[in-house]
C-alpha cells in the first residue's frame, strides 16, 4: 500500500504541472489539444475553466478557433451546475459569444461549435440544481440584441444556411432563448429594430430565394422543411418587436388614449424603424424584394380574416405600405419595380386592399413615367389593378388623376410589340376594369371608351378586338334590351350612310368598324330566346343595308364579314321558322350565297388570288434569298417529264427476283451454319473441363441457390425501411406496386418466405410489415399451390392465415388489428385456396373475441370485423352451415357493442352509430336471405328452392338471436337511430324463423318473461306491417 501512494503521487504532481504550463506550449492548438486531454474530470475542468474563460475574452484568435469552444462544450457537459455557475458569473460570456459572432468570417464551424455549447447551457440549466446557471445566461435586453444581430450576421456571412441547413433551425433556436431569457427593458423593442431588424430581414430575404432556387425536387422538399422553422421563428420575433407594437402605438395615437408624451417617450415611428432598411438596401447589402417579406409579416400581425377585420386595419395598412415603400426610395430600375409588385401581391394574398387615392397616386409615381409614357410598367400598373380594380373603373373630368380613359390611350401608345405585352394588357388591365365597370352598373361608360379606342385603331391585332368573348358574358346581365336596341339602329344608320358615298375617301370607316365591332359583341352575348326575339325587327332591317356594302371598296370588311356570321345566325333562323312554304326559304339562302356572299367574296379577293398567281414569276430583286428561290423553281419546272420516267424506271430494275433469291439463300446457308457448329463447340468445350472444376460449379449452384433465398427478405427489409419513413403518397404507392410485381415473378417458395418473414417478426412487427404482406397476398396464384397441401404443416399456404389471425387476436395495436383483418378479408374474397375450414371457424371465433374487448378502438375495429365478416357470409357461405353455434355467438356479441357505452380517447364514453348498426343488419340479411345462385342450382330437380332451405336451416338458430337481442334491449339504450337501422336485419331474421317453423316466434315468446315478450311483439308487429310479403 506504501509504494502505491508513492507511485501515485508522481501522477497528480504531473498533471498539475501540465495544467500550470498550457501558456509555455508554443501555440495555440497545441495548448487546446493539450488542455483536452487533462478534461477529464469536475477537478481539473474547473482549474481549465478558469483559463479558458480568461482567454476568450481577451484573445481574438483564441475566440476564432472552434477548438476553444469544444473544450468549453466539453467543460460544461463535466462541471457541476453550481460550480459552473459561479464560473460563468466571473467573466461576460454573453459578450464574448458576440464579439466572436462579430469576427467570425472565415467558416461555418465556429458558429456551430458556439451553438453546441450554448445547447449544453441551455440543457443543464433545466435541471432542478440549475437555476443559477439560467441567472447567468440572462442578460440585459441590448446586450442579448447585441449578440442576436451578431448571431444572425455571422450566419449571413458564412453562408450557414447554404452549407449547413439541417443546422438552421437549430442555430437559431439557441440564440432565440438566450433573447427570451433577456432582463425585460422598456426600450427592447428598440434595441431589437436598430440591432436585429436589418440581419433577420436579410436572413429571410436569403432563404426565400434559396428557397425558390433551382435545386433537384426532393433537396428543396427536405431543406425547406428543415427551414421552415428558422423562418417561422425570425418572423414571430419581427412581427412581436417590430410590427405590433408600432401597430398598437398607432391605433392608441389615432384613438388619442395615449397622451402625446407618453407617445413621444415609448414609441418610435415606423419610418423611422425602418431607416436602417433603407440605408442597407441602398449600399446593396440588402434584397430590395426583402420589404415584401416584411409587409408579409406585417400584414399577417394584423386580424384580415373577414371583412370588418380588414376594414379595421386599413388606416394600419394605408401607414405601413408608405412606410415600406420609402425603404425602396434610392433604388430604381427593375428591382424596385419587382420589389413594388411583390408588395402588391402580398396585399392581394391576404385579401388586403389600399384607398383610391393612394392606388392611383401610387400608379402615377410608380408605374407610369411622366418623360416617356410608352414606358408604362404594366406588370406594376396590371397588379394595383388586380388589387382594387374599381379604383381605376371611373371618369374623370379635372384629369387629375388616372382614370380609365387616360389608362386606354396608354394602352394604345403600347400596342407597338416593343413597348408592352399585350396578353397582360388584355387579361390583367382591360378586362378586370370592364367587370369593374359592370359591377358598379357603368358599362354603358365602358362601351363609350371602348368605342373611342375602335375609331383610333387601324391594327387587326389589337387588343380591343379581343374583348368580344368576354364582353359578351356581361350583355344580357348587365345591359337593358333598349340600350342594345339603340346601338344596332345606329349601327343601321351608320351602314345606310356609308353605302350611300360614292367616294370612299369621304366615308368615316373607323365609325363603321367600331360600330361594328361593338354591335357583334353584343350579338355574341344574346343567349337567351327573349334577347333574340326583342331584336329581330332591328336584325331584319339591318340585313339590306349590309348587303349593299359589298359594292363599296372599304378596306376594313372584316368587321363587316364578322358582323353579317352573327346577323345571319340570330335572324336567318327566326325568319325561316315564320315562312310558310319551304320554296321560300330555300330560295333567299340560295340568294345569299349566289347574289351576295360569293360576290362580295370574289370581289375582296380578287387581289389576294391575283397576287398570289404573280408571286412565282415576279420575286423581288432586292434581296438574294428570293433569288435562289426562283432559280430552284424555275429549275424544277424546266425538268422534262421524260427524265423522271427514266429515273423511275431505273429504280425500279433493282429489284430482280433472281439477285433477292440468292440473298435468302446466302442468308439460309449461313444461319444453319452458325446453327451446327455453336451446340458442337459447347459439347467440345465441356468435354475437356477437368472434375475438380465440375465439382466447384456445383458448389457454386449451392452458393447461389442460398444466396436466391435471402434476396427476398433482403428485399422485404428495404422495403420496410423505406415505407417506415416520411413518403409522399405518390412514393409509398410506388413501393408497394414494385413489391407486387416483384412477388408475382417469385418463387412460390420464395413467397411463402416473405410472408413467414414479415408475420414470425418476434414482437417487432408495424404498420409497415401489415402492409407488405397485404401487397404479397395480393400477388398469390392458385396454380403457384398446386402441389401444396394441407400436411405440409408451416408451409402449408392456410398457415399464412393463422398467422394474421393470430395477430389480429392477440395484438394490442390497432393498426395491426385493422391491417391484418385486412389481409384476411383479402384472401376471404380473392384467395379461396388459402382458406379451409378449420381457417373459417378460426376467423369467426377471431371476430367473437375482439368484438367482446369492448375498448377505445372498438367504435373503429367494428367496421373492420363487419367487413371480415361480410366477405366472410359472400364467399364461404356453404362452409358456415354446421357451424352456426359459432356464428350466432358472433353475432350476439356483434349485437351487444350496439347496445353498451363504450370508452371513447377524450375520457367519455360513447354508443354506436347507426352506421355500424347498418353494417350488422346488411350481414343479417347476407345470412337469413341468401341470395339465389342459378349456376349452382340450376342442375337441381328438387321442387323446393334451395335458397328456402337454406333459409329454413339458419331460421332454426335464429331464435337465440333474436332472443338475446330483447334481452340487450331492456338492459341497455342504444345510440341514436341505432335501432332503426338494425330493423332490416331484424326482419330478416323473423322471416328465416317462419319458414323454419310457422309457430317459430309464438315458441320463442313463450320462453321469454313478460318484459322480453313484449320487445319481441313489437318487433313482430313491424315486421308484419312493413316487412312480411303477403302474396299478390
């Protein structure tokens, strides 16, 4: 013992030492590995705590290296909770946390090695000895905001979220509680705006973007899920320190409850909050699409579910979209056109709107340009009328602010293709200010501008005539039967006086068109008989001066031609239908087509036929592609005909019977060739193999046919890997559709052992085994069973289903349950050659046995066990006839479920619905009234019908049914229309029981006490007055 205590002694003198000379060593990873090696318990964690600490908060390149904060991880996760407590009180390690994060620009490890650290702090302080340890990690509110915008900075700078994101969450999680830790400070709120606003905004900025970054599907899937919750946290803390109290402060000052003191002394306005925004943005460290996410925020702060809601917070919304947007005020170009329109759709998002006045100055200074107004944003311009599009549905007559008329000229000053997008214009500008315009009863106003911009147009391609379609839906809505009566008199008037000129240069064909144009829309929309009828008398008279435009050398007779299809398909069947002799009829349509169509056709394609006939022989000089076009076809049309004979009779010699039979021959020949010497070189080949080798392929059959036995369940384990994770449905269907195909080009053999492998899981079995071997059943063959039987004992094909019914027994899952009755149900329907009758009794006293548990799962096992049985009474009917003490045990367990209170997961209990009741009852009938199989019967000559015998034979059990069902009704109430829906099966029953045995219900009752005869009464009386089929 002596010279143990001396050898001992040496040991404790030498670490001490090396604990005393960790500065001599000659750097800095020398002195962290070796003060690593010495933390090895709470004694010498405490003396290289006290080092540790000191250095950190002195030394830049110690607080660099992500060895210093392991060891310190290490140091925390050994010291006691109080010791280090008093450690930590002796040095800021709050402060020293921040001025690494504000010198952390090189990697990603310090941060997380920070993060562990912070996590070991947090999970000790929990402890019941630990509240001195979460004292020290509470600090001041600027301090703790300090370190928060450091944090979040240095992740900015490391690019954290891009390498590391299944740690973001994480990260900022750690750095989260030490703020919610913080000493409360009335002016916190401003210390989080001037210190956190700018780097959590950017944050957000950067992981929506990478969000929306082309990355492969399921990357994106997995690191937005991990993300989610870093964004989710960062926005709570915007909106709690940012947005809401700036957002109670100004509803108080607006309901004057503060006083302006007070107001002046708590509050700082938002503009000025946001200032840093603006500041950032403008030296390009900031995304200017970063002001969108913050109205997001600001605007999901705020209650908008339901329109009191947001007519409530429309002065806050009016307040903070100026406030946001003057964040953008120093950027131009097309980044603040994308940041403004990326506004504009939050507020659609959240079905939040802006004042009339502030859309339309908005849509002055922002989206339209007062040098150049062909360079109209119509992407902005388009969004703020998505917004509020009757904002901009008006007249005005100052022209002070934009209006539709002014908005319709720009849109004519865009119509050139270099300035504008004319399916944006049409779909998100026109169209939502013509419903506009209809909504607040003014389409008349519309037509009137409209009309203004068809008179100004000379392009086919413009986009006032695209409207026609969706005009026409508002007509008979939205316009009275006079106002279109007036329109097609002045349409008549116009064509009357057109056709009148003799000049064409004195017409005004931009009035004929427009009026055209308008008259036709309004003909598409007439749907209903009324409209068509009311404006016949118009159409008729119009019919003539339409006609006599075809002599007349207008240039626009297009929108004549789509006026006169629209005319005729309104008019020319009404006018039809009043003819009495048919002749008449056939005649003014053979009039229209010979007289007028045709000539008018001939006449205004004339030109175009003419051109076309010159086209080959007058190409233009101007340029060389044309000319090498009219040498190749001048070339083709001067090849005589006689060459191309001769070309095609030189082909045709080819083709010689005699050359095509010897290729077959040569082709015979060879293949039989080839035929005879590959089995003779084989043979050959095989003959000079010595034994040894022969004897190493068998050996090697052996190795492969073992190895051929574990592929599936090989299989089967990474199938039960996969479906246990987080699928999408699409994946997890795939799956098990793979498993199948790969069972039905299986072995037999094969099969059966993935079924054994997945049912014999030695108490590991899941929702996901259940499945798979629902997904091998499926994919079983009778044929593959042909030389199974019954003795082959475990491998038998009906031990499979003893195995599931032994699960379905015994298991206390409900998920396994569910999924093996399942199976059972499966193989009752589908799989005939698993089942037998020892396997049909077993299922049944399976059913007995959980219908009797009576627990919180039997309200969802109930329908299961209905649906077992059901195919249970469908498929193997002919096998239950002499087992029927099983089946009416079955069924008055069935019975009673409906009859109890059974505990529900909320703590109460409740009864059975009326839909488990009607299951029963439809098995009820299954049984009592089987229906009649003709291809089974049909060979029978006996003159009783088979299906009454069988009837009559279940009739003679019935009775204990029966019986035991008044017997439940006295003692028990069911569930509402519970007893309704059990009627038919009911009925069922008492019909079997008379064609048993006429007397059958006057022998039960007189078995039975007073109270139960008079239930069984009742029910008999009903069946006689709804059920019972009296013959005629």
């Amino acid at each position: 013992m002596a010279k143990a205590k001396i050898s001992a002694a040496p040991a404790d003198q030498t670490s001490l030492e090396r604990l005393k000379a960790l500065d001599t060593l000659s750097d800095l990873q020398s002195q962290l590995k070796e003060a690593r090696q010495l933390c090895t318990h709470a004694a010498r964690a405490d003396m290289l705590a006290k080092w540790l600490l000191v250095k950190l908060q002195d030394d830049a390149v110690a607080r660099a290296a992500p060895e210093s904060w392991s060891l310190l991880d290490l140091i925390v996760r050994i010291s006691p909770p109080e010791r280090l407590a008093a450690l930590l009180g002796t040095s800021d390690l709050i402060r020293t946390i921040t001025k690494t994060m504000n010198e952390s620009t090189e990697g990603t490890r310090v941060i997380w090695e920070v993060d562990n650290c912070l996590s070991s702090l947090f999970s000790l302080s929990e402890g019941p000895r630990s509240a001195a340890v979460k004292a020290r990690l509470s600090t001041s509110a600027e301090k703790a905001a300090q370190l928060l915008g450091a944090w979040v900075g240095a992740m900015l700078t490391v690019e954290f979220h891009l390498k590391w994101p299944d740690r973001l969450d994480l990260c900022v999680d750690q750095v989260v509680r030490v703020w919610n830790l913080r000493k409360h400070d009335p002016h916190e709120n401003e210390h989080f705006a001037s210190l956190c606003l700018v780097p959590a905004t950017a944050l957000l900025g950067q992981l929506s973007s990478d969000g929306d970054s082309t990355r492969t599907k399921r990357k994106r899937k997995v690191q937005g899920a991990l993300q989610a919750d870093a964004r989710s946290c960062l926005e709570a803390l915007l909106a709690k320190h940012v947005f809401l109290p700036s957002r109670s402060a100004f509803f108080a000052s607006s309901s004057q409850k503060q006083s302006k003191s007070q107001s002046a002394a708590n509050f700082i306005p938002l503009p000025q909050r946001l200032s840093t925004i603006e500041d950032t943005i403008a030296s390009d460290k900031l995304q200017p699409l970063s002001v969108s996410l913050l109205l997001d925020i600001a605007l999901r702060s705020a209650p908008t579910q339901n329109s009191r809601q947001r007519l409530k917070e429309r002065p806050w919304i009016e307040n903070i979209f100026p406030a946001l947007l003057a964040c953008l005020a120093r950027v131009e170009g097309p980044s603040k056109q994308g940041a403004l329109t990326a506004m504009l759709k939050v507020l659609q998002v959240h079905g939040a709107s802006l004042s009339r006045e502030t859309l339309l100055q908005l849509a002055t200074n922002q989206a339209i340009s007062d040098r150049d107004e062909q360079s109209t944003n119509w992407e902005v311009l388009a969004q703020m009328i998505l917004l509020d599009p009757t904002a901009f549905a008006r007249v005005e007559k100052d022209g002070k602010h934009l209006d539709a008329a002014r908005l319709f000229d720009l849109i004519a000053k865009a119509e050139e293709p270099k300035h504008g997008n004319l399916d944006l214009i049409r779909e998100s500008v026109v169209i939502p200010i013509m419903l506009a315009f209809a909504k607040n009863r003014g389409l008349p106003a519309f037509i009137d501008l409209w009309h203004t911009q068809l008179r100004k147009t000379d392009s086919l391609s413009t986009v006032w005539l695209q409207l026609r379609e969706s005009f026409a839906k508002l007509v008979e809505e939205h316009l009275s039967l006079n106002y279109i009566v007036d329109w097609i008199t002045r349409l008549r008037q116009s064509t009357e006086a057109t056709a009148s000129v003799a000049d064409v240069s004195d017409m005004d064909q931009g009035l004929l068109s427009a009026n055209c144009t308008i008259v036709s829309a309004m003909l598409c929309g007439l749907q209903s008989a009324a409209y068509r009828d009311a404006v016949y008398s118009e159409l008729d008279q119009l019919i003539e001066p339409l006609y006599s435009l075809h002599t007349s050398n207008i240039d626009k007779i297009s929108y004549i031609w789509f006026l006169l299809r629209h005319v005729l398909e309104l008019w020319f069947p009404t006018w039809a239908s009043r003819q009495s002799n048919r002749a008449t009829v056939v005649k003014r349509a053979e009039d229209i087509y010979n007289t007028t169509l045709q000539a008018t056709a001939e006449k205004h394609l004339e030109h175009y036929a003419t051109g076309a006939a010159l086209s080959g022989v007058t190409l233009s000089k101007t340029r060389d592609i044309c000319e090498y076009v009219a040498v190749a076809s001048h070339l083709l049309k001067a090849y005589d005909p006689r060459f191309m004979d001769a070309c095609k009779s030189v082909a045709a010699k080819a083709n010689h019977d005699s050359m095509l039979a010897y290729l077959l021959r040569a082709d015979s020949e060879t293949s039989k060739n080839a035929d005879i010497k590959r089995p003779s070189g084989h043979n050959m080949s095989h003959s000079s193999v010595p034994e040894s080798l022969r004897s190493f392929s068998t050996l090697v059959d052996e190795c492969t046919e073992s190895t051929d036995q574990s592929i599936p369940m090989t299989v089967i384990n990474s199938a039960t890997k996969h479906l246990e994770g987080d699928l999408a449905p699409t994946e997890y269907s795939c799956i098990l559709a793979n498993i199948s195909r790969y069972c039905q080009g299986a072995k037999p053999r094969a099969q059966m052992d993935m079924l054994h492998g997945l049912l014999d899981s030695n108490g590991t079995l899941s929702h996901s085994t259940i499945v798979l071997a629902k997904a091998v059943v499926s994919s079983l063959r009778r044929v593959d069973f042909a030389d199974r039987s019954p003795a082959d004992g475990a491998n038998s094909p009906q031990s499979l289903m003893s195995s599931l019914l032994a699960i379905a027994g015994q298991s206390k899952s409900l998920t396994l349950v569910r999924g093996s009755l399942d199976c059972v149900a499966l193989a009752l329907r589908s799989k005939p050659f698993l089942t037998n009758q020892c396997v049909v009794e077993t299922v049944m006293t399976t059913l007995k046995t959980l219908a009797r548990r009576q627990d919180t799962h039997l309200r969802v096992l109930y329908l299961d066990i209905s649906s077992t049985f059901t195919a249970l009474l469908q498929h193997h009917l002919s096998r239950l006839r002499d087992r029927m003490h099983l089946m009416v045990e079955l069924i008055q367990s069935l019975i009673s479920c409906l009859f109890c209170r059974l505990p529900a997961s909320d703590g109460t209990s409740k009864h059975l619905t009326a839909r488990h009741a009607r299951l029963l009852a439809r098995n009820l009938q299954l049984l009592c009234s089987p229906p009649r199989l003709t291809r089974t019967w049909n060979h029978i000559s006996d003159l009783v019908d088979e299906a009454r015998k069988a009837q009559a034979h279940v009739g003679q059990y019935m009775q204990y049914v029966l019986h035991h069902y008044c017997v439940e009704v006295l003692g028990g109430t069911p569930g509402e229309d519970v007893r309704e829906a059990l009627m038919p099966g009911l009925y069922a029953m008492v019909e079997a029981m008379e064609v048993s045995n006429e007397d059958a219900i006057k022998v039960l009752g007189a078995a039975m006490n007073n109270s139960e005869r008079a239930v069984l009464r009742s029910v008999y009386d009903d069946y006689k007055s709804f059920a019972k089929w009296r013959g005629g």
